[in-house]
C-alpha cells in the first residue's frame, strides 16, 4: 500500500525536481499569453490577421503577407497574384461556415477593381484536435463561398503535421500545411525593418516568443517531462505513488462526479421525468472550461426547422485549463447557426431579466441570463457544492418560464 512516506520520496528524487523547473518555465510574463488569457483566446491569431492585412496601420503594407508566402508552399498561381501590386490583402478573424465552424483567418486578395480574386484560409492548431470532418468542413465552405476563384486552407501548427479531417482529393480547395516557424521567421524579418516603430517591434518581439516560448520549445520541455517521468515510473518503488497522485490530483474532471450527482437531483425534482445531456468542452480535457447541461425538452421544443438552435445552461470558464484561483460563470445560452437570422430572432425573444452577470454575446451564443460566478478555492467538495448551487439556482430561476415561452410560440 502506498503511504504518505513513499510520495515524500518521490517527491525527494532528482527526476521529480527536474520536472518542477521544467513546469516553472511556463510562468514567464508574455502579452500574448495574457491577452489569450483576458481578452480572447484567439488573440495571437488576430494579431496575425492584422500584421497580414495591408490596410492595417503597422506600416509594413502588404510586406509582412508577402514574406510568409515566400515561407509556405503554396501554388504558384497564388503566390504570383500575391506579389501583384494592385492586389491587396484583407484579413478576417473566425470566418463562419456553413455548418457554423469558424476558420481562424481568412485572407481575400482585391485587385484594383475591388474584385475577389482568391481566398487562402489559415487554420491555425495549437492546443486542440481536429474536430470531426473540421478541415473537410473549411475546404467545402470555401469551395461553395468563392466557387470560382482560386483557393487553400493552410493547416498552421508548431511541427508542420498533416491533418486528420482534411479531403486530400479536393481538386476545388487544396489543404497545405506550415509550420509556426514561418511566423516566427517574419517576425524576425519585419522587426528589423527601418520603418517599423518601438510598440509594433514589441509586438513583433512578444508573438515570436510566445510561439517560441510558449509552443515550440513546449514540445522540447513536454519530451524531457516524459522521459524524467518514465525514469521515475520505471522504479517500483515510485509506481505506485505516481498512480496515487493521478487519481487523487485535483482537478475540475474529478469534481464532475459529485457535482453532476447534485445537479441531476435537484433538476429531477423540478421537472419530474425530464431527460437531459451533458457536455464538456474541450472534450477529452481533465479540465473542462466549459461545463453544459442540456435539457431534452428545450432542445425538442428549439430545434425545428431552419430556425432551430439549441438552449444549454453553461459554466465557463476563460481560462484554458481552469484551476484554484479561476472563476466560472453561469450562463444560460442559446447555441444558433450563424446564418438562420430566425435562429437568432427566436432565441432573442427568449431573453429573461434578473441578470446578476455581464455577458456580452458572441458569435453564434445569444445569453439568456446570467446568474453567479465562482472562484475556485479547492477543486474538491467545496467547490463542486458551489457550482451545483449556481446551476441549480439558474434551473429553478429559468427552466420552467423557458418550457413555457416555448409552448405558448
């Protein structure tokens, strides 16, 4: 049996105090990171978008597009109209499909007619894995959108790696890949340009860190863990209290059991006999930011026709990897096809009074109320009671005046 004793010498060893410096390298202050953290967790790829774009104010006009074009393997056709000087480069963030994904970049080239003359979609890979069909889906959007111009999806993550979901046949919209060193090269470049000033050289310098810093070099330091950690697993005598760590670490995935327990209780006595689902986000994380439960009878009652969408009661988290110290919000929101105007004319009619919150809608959520947030304070009973509580609260507060709006339209 594994005893206090036994962690203590693990804890003791040269390999687990090599892991510890390697995991206190993350901490390093990098703009990037905080905007990701604050702002919006696509920030880098915006600031990407606006040094591509040659309307923006960055003084580098079409300079910086051209140069990772150079970088990246793209048609020659492409790249020939890029080099053009009548043609432009105009960028746009989270380009809504059809089927209501969003591609991260989106770059159109004008010529001096003002006329689209290609498309190249930027996907851009970090944490997350391909969801189901997810670059087949970009390449057919496009194909549909820009029907007879040229057009690509570029699959942009740290290795250079070929995706999973992309159609390798589609003659209409090719994928390529790159890697992030293509950007960290132009930002090498540009920040040594004459004409370049002091706050977009700080721009420059904190993206080509963090994707050093923060991705590239990650899989160096992630490889070094496992090898440190395999050293130590290899040990008999350190097995066991390695396993004893990974069952009992706190985390928001190993609170879920207790709190979905209470949810499910309470919503069972408000609604006698009504089912429901739930839903993490990131889907295979340890720890969700994003914790859903959806209720059948909304969802039967909202997803008909063109019009449909979906109703969820929603903590969430802006934080990748929620820990002691984040805060969940409560919001309950209507999901809706970024294209059906009648989704998002339903869902807007269902809007209650008696926020306690300020959520502001975005893309394709519509917030229907707001109730608390919550600070973690110990991943464990204390903060599952809490979180049960703020959806319980939501459940009694809405559920049933939603049921009805929607019975009586």
């Amino acid at each position: 049996m594994t005893t206090v004793a036994d962690i203590k010498s693990l804890i003791r060893t040269k390999g687990f105090r090599q892991i510890a410096v390697l995991a206190g390298k993350r901490n390093q202050f990098n703009l990037l990171e905080m905007l990701e953290t604050t702002v919006t967790e696509n920030a880098w790829s915006r600031v990407v978008a606006f040094l591509f774009d040659s309307r923006g104010n960055h003084g580098f006009g079409k300079e910086a597009f051209l140069k990772w074009l150079r970088l990246v393997e793209i048609p020659k056709e492409l790249k020939v109209l890029g080099e053009r000087k009548s043609v432009q480069s105009v960028t746009q963030t989270e380009f809504v499909t059809s089927s209501g994904r969003r591609l991260d970049i989106l770059v159109r080239l004008f010529d001096s007619r003002g006329r689209v003359r290609a498309v190249i979609g930027i996907e851009n890979k970090v944490w997350s894995g391909e969801q189901m069909e997810q670059v087949g889906d970009y390449q057919n959007s496009l194909s549909r959108a820009f029907p007879k111009i040229p057009k690509i999806v570029v699959f942009l993550t740290p290795d250079g790696r070929q995706p999973k979901t992309a159609d390798l046949v589609s003659a209409r919209c090719r994928t390529i890949v790159a890697r992030y060193d293509t950007l960290t090269d132009i930002c090498e470049a540009l920040s040594h340009s004459p004409t370049v000033n002091k706050d977009v050289r700080i721009l420059l310098s904190h993206l080509a860190g963090y994707i050093e810093k923060r991705i590239a070099v990650a899989e160096e330091r992630d490889n070094k863990a496992r090898r440190f950690l395999y050293e130590l697993y290899s040990n008999p005598m350190h097995r066991e209290a390695l396993r004893l760590i990974r069952d009992h670490l706190p985390s928001v995935g190993n609170l879920l059991e207790s709190f979905t327990d209470k949810v499910e209780k309470a919503f069972r006595k408000l609604s006698e006999g009504s089912e429901f689902r739930w839903l993490y986000w990131p889907v295979r994380s340890i720890s969700p930011q994003q914790i859903k439960l959806i209720p059948d009878e909304l969802s039967a009652r909202t997803a008909k026709g063109r019009g449909g969408f979906e109703i969820n009661y929603m903590l969430h988290c802006p934080q990748r990897n929620p820990d002691i110290g984040d805060d969940f919000t409560l919001v309950v929101s209507a999901w809706c096809n970024p294209r059906s105007r009648a989704a998002k004319a339903a869902a807007a009619r269902l809007v209650l009074k008696g926020w306690r919150g300020d959520w502001k809608p975005t893309g394709s959520w519509t917030p229907l109320w707001v109730g608390g947030t919550h600070r973690l304070v110990d991943l464990g009973e204390n903060d599952a009671a809490v979180l049960a509580k703020l959806m319980i609260d939501s459940l009694r507060q809405t559920y049933l005046t939603l049921v009805k709006r929607l019975v009586r339209s």
